[in-house]
C-alpha cells in the first residue's frame, strides 16, 4: 500500500487563513475527505484575531498531511499564498489552491489529477462553481470557458479560472512563470493564469467541484473598485497579446471603465445577472 502511495503524483494544497472560524471545519473537512488521499496541506493563518488558529493547531495534531504556519506579523491573502508555496514539498508535482471559507467537492482532486496527468500540455485546470451564500445556501452556478481555444478568446474579457478550486503543475511556477505578483493586492490570480497562458495551455473541466462562498465580509466585495481597477490594469497589459487578441475584447473593455462611477450594489447586481446561472 505505501510503496502504491508514493507512486501516486504528490499535491501540495495550500490554504491561507484570516478570521474564517465561521466557515474554517468545512474547508478543512472538505480537504481531508477528498477522494485522493496524497497531499500535504499548508495552511497558514495570517494572524487571525478569532479561533482560526486554535481550529488549525487542532486539526494538525489529528491529520500529519497538515503542516500548520502562523504569521508572526499580518501579510495579508497575496503574500501568504507565495508563502505557502515556498513551504511546500520539493517533491509535489502539483499545486492545489484553497480558500478558507469555501469547500471542495470530495473528487476534486482525484478529477483535476487525472485531467493534468492526461493532458501533459496543460500547466493550469480549474472547474464550474456552485455558489453559495453565507449560510451555505446554493445561489446560484458559475459556469466557466472549458477548452483553451474558449479560454483564449475570454481571457482579455475575465478571469477565466476560479482560483480556489484551481490546480497548477509545480515546475510550471517554480522553473518559469514565477508565483503571484505581489504588486496585485486583487485579481493576483488572474494576472498569474495569464503568464501561464502563454506559454502553456489552462483548461476547465465541465462539471462543478467546488462549493464557492460569497459573503458581505469577501475582499472583492468590501475592494470591489480597487479589484476592478487591478482587472482592467491587467487586461490592458495582455489585449494586444497575439495569443489572446480579441477586437471584441477591446470593445468591451473600453466600455467596462464605466463600472468604476456605477455603485457597488448596481455592480454587484450585474455580475450576478451575468455570471450565475441556473445549473
């Protein structure tokens, strides 16, 4: 059985943590019960002024995949995800990304390993989302580009890649595209899925995997301009890409500055009539 497990490809799942004690048993339970067992887990709380770290330090004594980190000094989300990947295991073929309010389906793993083991050039896959409120209601279903030639095409348009339920191959990012740009406070991970796209394929697998929890308390809602800003920054840097040229995408993103003078609430009604579905 042991000589099996090390066979399997490793994953690193790297979690960071501030004040989520409300939601953190989920996100940890959603993790350890996964269908493909052979990970560690990093999760580093960022100096969380409620439970969080006393609900990690638990879990860790229970379950040696854990590897619990505390921040001697609050580095906020950005810098805490680069330092969970300097923390993981050389030998981990894949990153897996997780926040800690939201919850993975039990064969999100097994799937996404099995997608990246069978399509050698793509560095990056992720997955539809099920959304859900605070209370854990369903709300709503995001659905994303499947194919990279879909992807390609919305890439300047928005993030076409939902980053907690997202898998990336290590040396992709240890060997070449380096890990989050620090400068991005918001939409660090879109900017990073667009260095990827260039020089390797990213995809979605056409089913949900991930429980995705919007709440009054989310950083792109209580930032939901300076998170606007950050997308239309990025999106300016890459529309002339010949990998992702797009005349469409020009258009729509000249229009889009006007959604900095709308109010929040008008904003954040428009994603949701845009962007969740029905399943």
């Amino acid at each position: 059985m042991e000589v099996e497990r090390e066979m399997k490809p490793k994953i690193s799942v790297i979690m960071p943590v501030y004040n989520n004690e409300k939601y953190l048993v989920e996100a940890i339970e959603s993790i350890l019960h996964q269908t493909y067992s052979h990970f560690e887990f990093i999760i580093i709380d960022d100096c969380s002024t409620d439970k969080s770290w006393k609900i990690i330090k638990k879990y860790a004594t229970k379950d040696k995949r854990i590897k619990a980190f505390r921040n001697e000094k609050n580095l906020k989300i950005v810098k805490t995800r680069n330092k969970g990947f300097k923390e993981c295991s050389s030998t981990s073929k894949y990153f897996a990304i997780m926040d800690g309010d939201d919850i993975s389906l039990a064969s999100r793993f097994e799937e996404e390993i099995k997608f990246l083991e069978e399509n050698k050039d793509f560095a990056l896959v992720g997955s539809h989302n099920i959304i859900i409120n605070e209370e854990g209601k369903e709300i709503g279903f995001r659905r994303y580009p499947v194919s990279w030639d879909e992807i390609k095409k919305l890439m300047t348009r928005y993030n076409p890649i939902a980053q907690p339920v997202a898998m990336i191959r290590a040396e992709v990012l240890r060997k070449e595209i380096g890990f989050y740009n620090e400068k991005y406070t918001r939409c660090q991970d879109y900017e990073l899925w667009c260095r990827i796209g260039t020089k390797h394929k990213i995809g979605n697998i056409n089913k949900a995997l991930l429980r995705y929890r919007v709440s009054s308390t989310q950083g792109k809602r209580t930032h939901l301009k300076d998170t606007i800003r950050f997308t239309l920054e990025i999106q300016r840097k890459w529309l002339f890409n010949k990998k992702y040229f797009n005349c469409k995408n020009i258009v729509i993103h000249l229009i889009s500055y006007i959604s900095l003078i709308l109010p929040q609430k008008t904003i954040l009604w428009l994603f949701e009539k845009t962007r969740y579905t029905k399943k």
